[in-house]
C-alpha cells in the first residue's frame, strides 16, 4: 500500500471527512475507489465507473494542463 498526500484546504477536508462519515466510510476509501476506477484497476467498481473517473479526469483539464512540466 503506498500513502499519497493531497493537497486541499482544510474546508474541503472537513466537507469530505463529512460525507464520508455521512456514508459510514474512511477519507482514503473514497480516494483509493476513485483512483481504482481511474488508472482501470482489477479492483475498480466497474465499467461505468472507469468511464466516469476517465470523464472526469478530462473535464478538469489536468490530463493536458501539466502535460510538459514536472508535477511533484
């Protein structure tokens, strides 16, 4: 298992720490079940939700915006 920081403000934080309480689920679950649908793990949710984290992941530009420099 590999750890990741994420950069959000502490608003975002506690908005998603809210809905993941509300769903009786951890933070890093829901950000592990993103990036399983995302990178099409073995582990992901399914087709649509593959096809939902790929959409996504487009719309928000990132998939060009830093295409040229180093992300850390």
């Amino acid at each position: 298992m590999k750890r990741i920081s994420v950069d959000i403000n502490e608003e975002e934080y506690e908005r998603l720490k809210e809905i993941a309480d509300e769903h009786n689920v951890k933070v890093s679950l829901i950000l592990g079940y993103y990036v399983r649908d995302l990178v099409c793990s073995a582990r992901s949710n399914g087709s649509d939700e593959r096809q939902y984290a790929q959409d996504y992941f487009q719309r928000t530009n990132l998939s060009w915006m830093f295409k040229d420099e180093e992300v850390i």
